[in-house]
C-alpha cells in the first residue's frame, strides 16, 4: 500500500532497534521467536496508523512512535496465538511460530510478545492513562472477536448466532476496533479534540468491517494472479463468511437446505465450489456484499470529513482510504 | 497459611466484584474460563504480600488493592498456560483450564487473564510509572524462567546447562521475581524508601528461592499425609530438580552415572525411587539442601531486618516468614 511507505522504514527502524536490545536476547527458544514474528515484516498499517493519526494534529509525529509499536507489537501477539489456534502453517509466506518451533513456544512467545507491547508502551509519558485504557480495552475486546469467531466456526449454520448482525460483531471486534484504537491513540497523542479523536476512531472501525468483507469477497470473487493464493479457499473449508450467511437469508427455502448440504460435505472439488457460486449467485450475494463494503467504506469517509483539520492535511488519509478501496490482493 | 488469612477474604471479595462486572460476562467461551481461574481459590500470596508491604509504611492498604489484584491476576494468567505447557491435568484439587474446556480456549482465555491483570493496574495512579515497568520488567522474567524451565527439562542431565546456577536462576525467573516484584510494588505505594523498597524485594527474592528449593526437598522427603500428594513424584518422572543436580555434583563418577541411568529409565517402580533415595543420602543432598533453604531463608530475614520500620511494625512479616519456614505441605 503506497500511502503507507513512508513510515513503514521508520517504523521497522525503530522496533528493530527495541527487539535487538542485549536485553530481548537470552534465553534464545524464548526470544528467537518473538524477534522472528516482529521482523518479518507485514505492511506495518497498525503503527502507520497511529503516525499518521498524530500527523493530522501535530507537526512531530514521532512522539507517536512508541504508541505506535505497542500497537504493532500487540498485533504481532494475536497473530501468534490465533495461528495456534486456526492451525494455521503460513503467516506473511513463511512458517508461523508453531510450526517452525512447537506449540508450547508459541504460546510463551506469543506471551512474550504482548509483555512487549505493554513493555513498549512504557515510554508513552503524558498520555498514559487515557491511551493505557484505550489499549487495555481495546485488546480484551479483540480476544472477545476471536471467542466469537471460535463460537461462529463450531456453530451450525442453521444456528442463531450464525447471522449478519453476529458476523459484523466478530470482526468489528477481531480486526476493527484495533485499526479505530491506532487512529485515536495517534489522535490523542497528536493533541487532538475529544471529538476529533472519536471521529477518527470510527473512520477505523467502519474501515475495518469494509475492509473484512472486502476479504470475503476477494477469496471468492478475487483473480488468482492479484490475490496470490488458490481462489474458493472459504468455499472449500466451509468457512461462515459474510456471502454465506447472506445467500441463506436470501435464498427460497430449497436453495438455502441445498447450500446447507454442500457446507456440510468435505468435499473440495471443482464442482462443489461452482454448485456454492450458482447460489451465491442466485441470491447475488457479490452485489450485496459490494453494496456493504460500499456502505462502511462511504461512513468511514463521511467520519474523516467531520475532523477539523484541512482537506490538504487530510490527503494522506483519504489516499490510505483509497488504497484500500481500489484493493484487488 | 495463617499470616495471611486478614487479607484473603478482603482480597478475594475485591477481585470477584471486579470480575462479576456485567463487561467480562460475554461471549461466555472467554470469560467464563477466566472466573474460573480467578475465583477457583489460591492462597493470595502474591496479593496479599502487595498489600502487607503498604501496610509497613501506610496505614491505609487499600489504596493497594488494585495492584495487588493486577499481580494476582497475572500470577493466574501463567497458571492457565503453564498447564497447558506442562500437560497439567489438576490444579488447587480441580480441573485445569485446558483439560475443562480445550487448548485453545486455555489459550485465549488465558491471553484474556493477563489483560485483566493489566486493566485492573489502570486504578494504579499516583506511582503508575515506577510500578509499570515493574510489572513488565517482572512478567517478561516470569516468561524466560518458564522457557529455562523447558530449557532443563528438555536437557540431558550431563548438559553444561544442567547446573546449580541454572537451576537458582531457573526457579528465581520463575518464581522469585513475581514474590520479591509484589513486595516492591506495595512498599512503593506504601511510600518507602528506594532503599526499603529493594531490600523488601531481596526479601522476596531470597524467599522465593528458599520456598522452590523447599518443595523439591518436601516432594522427595516430605510427608504423604501432610504433603497430600504421593512422595517422589518428581523421581518417577525423572525430573531435574535440585536434589538431583547437587547429588551428580558430588557423587563419585560411578555413582554418578548410576543415578543417570535411573533417571534415563521410566520405571515407576518403588525399587527405582529406592535406588535413587540411597544414591541421595549417600551424596548427603537432603542435609546439603536444607542447608541452602536455610542460607536462603538467612538472607531474605537479613534483607528484612534492615528495612527502617519498628520491628513490631514488622511481626506480620516475620508471621509469614516463620509460615514458610515451618511449612510441611
């Protein structure tokens, strides 16, 4: 993502320059993993986030940094553990932590990493309370999103809790309310209004839940050459996406048993992807869906609007937004 | 332990009230395995050693609750994923969290603990820097005594790493620290000294080594009534306690490798823990180590001697200390 380079060596510079401290270095089966996660790149969008959220407000976006990294660092945590969970092998295009180690150092790294954060976030001085709150809340809610991604995986689809108004919940609060933290935190930082730094947050947490359903979309409806792995990926692991739960409220009554059965086969052939699209079609969930992503990408930018500042000073967050609208990977 | 029975009720009515809040209540996946850590008893050591060192220097010890139950809450958070990690099936006489429920939730419910145990620091005010980095400084060593932990026990017995310094360092990482950090944390907010302060927590340093050492003498020599569990288990299961190590330091080369050979073989036989007692009294460890609990436990009652109160401000301190000491269980 373009608007994101410039702060993406700044900020590999400076947690580089933490994790490499004599300090993170014995003993190695403790810290080698936690140093493999946090250098491995990734776009860094969390801590960008926060930069350019006090770069709205405040000429010197560094004081931000710290913040900044707590946030990634944190980021960096949940991928480790959910990986564990979602027996997940590839993270970024290399092997996650449990497989290229074991599970046990996994989870002792994966701790390791969170304690980081926090440890990071020492060196945020004036706006402590407010932001330590802000990070507190914000992290218990994303352990809430995984419960509830957990408990719409075990669900049956014909289950209650397998509805929009659930599945909008869980990633709201998997993914987004992390993207809305950074935004007010740098916004905070920045020296911000109150109601600037809530304005930010929401343009967050709208962005967020466009930018998950965007997901849906691609791994069904995406090209296999931009996206970079095998198209139907949620089709053929029966996943409970935001399509799905669409087409069986919109489908006849015959339809949805049918769309039912296939999610309950393990079947991963052609023809099954194809017999789940004809539905999907049907109820033209990829139309809906478009309108929804559609929807919170224009409330995120109807927030970003409202903040006093100027439309110049805005460029770089409207480009961010653009970015991700015009995603195709 | 009676030293601290004025502070458990107190402490546990505190905690149940912060965690009976209607916000950790839902999804019920997470939290409910959360309460059931939290509440499922412990002697509150920790927070009430927080809270009996503010009382050294301040009459008013609740202004330390908050902290104390953060210490608490992260002492259980370790418990949850240390069990998964030692495939540990019952913990205080019930279920432990991954056996009652899965790994996964032990795992993200565990995650969830510690971020707890960070949001009730937030009602840490005035001293919330100083005690801040306390906190990380002392979790990130609570994660490295864990992986030494690992360390040693994946080790041979003949590795470099398998010695008496590993071993104090070991069980100090893992256990010292959090003891000596709690001491430290509420002579701080008790309004000590710096120097008080830093005795109290060599206090607890010395004291936690004194009490790791203790449970590797009463598990080998202890009393199956008293003990309530059966004695040796740490010999059936070949593990690398001190006992062992001090026993291959000064055994002669043929002994030595005998009792390297028992601890190759996963015989459970009473002839095996038999063998090893008598290769054990020859190298004299059960006197050696009792001397070492009781230079341990000499320096913590110096370190406590010099801290600058009356020495009747300090007799529920010395109440504990003489708890330990008398310990059979």
């Amino acid at each position: 993502m373009k608007s994101l380079k410039p702060y993406q060596t700044y900020i590999n510079n400076e947690l580089i320059k933490r994790i490499d401290s004599p300090k993170y270095q014995t003993p190695k089966g403790l810290y080698e993993p936690c140093a493999y996660i946090l250098k491995n790149g990734g776009k860094r969008v969390r801590a960008s986030l926060v930069l350019m959220a006090t770069k709205l407000f405040s000429q010197n976006y560094s004081q931000a940094i710290s913040t900044a990294l707590a946030f990634e660092t944190f980021h960096n945590f949940t991928l480790i553990h959910d990986d564990i969970m979602d027996d997940a092998s590839l993270r970024r295009g290399q092997q996650t932590v449990h497989v290229k180690w074991n599970t046990n150092t996994a989870i002792l790294s994966g701790d390791a990493v969170m304690i980081l954060a926090y440890t990071f976030f020492e060196e945020t001085q004036e706006y402590m309370p407010k932001l330590f709150n802000l990070l507190n809340t914000t992290a218990l809610e994303v352990c809430e999103g995984q419960q509830y991604d957990i408990d719409l995986e075990q669900a049956d689809l014909t289950d209650s809790i397998v509805s929009e108004r659930m599945y909008i919940r869980m990633i709201e609060l998997k993914t987004s309310v992390l993207i809305a933290a950074c935004l007010k935190a740098g916004a905070i930082i920045g020296g911000a209004s109150d109601k600037d730094a809530d304005l930010l947050y929401e343009f967050g947490r709208n962005l967020g839940i466009a930018f998950q359903l965007q997901d849906d979309l691609l791994d069904t409806y995406g090209e296999v050459q931009t996206l970079g792995k095998k198209i139907g990926g949620d089709i053929y692991e029966n996943k409970k996406t935001f399509l799905v739960i669409k087409a069986l409220e919109k489908l006849p009554s015959k339809e949805s048993q049918n769309l039912i059965a296939l999610y309950k086969s393990k079947d991963s052939s052609q023809s099954k992807y194809k017999d789940v699209i004809k539905l999907f079609d049907m109820a033209a969930v990829k139309e809906i869906t478009e309108a929804c992503v559609a929807e919170y990408f224009s409330r995120a930018e109807m927030c970003l609007s409202k903040v006093s500042v100027s439309h110049d000073d805005k460029v770089e967050m409207y480009n961010f937004l653009d970015d991700l609208k015009q995603r195709n990977f």
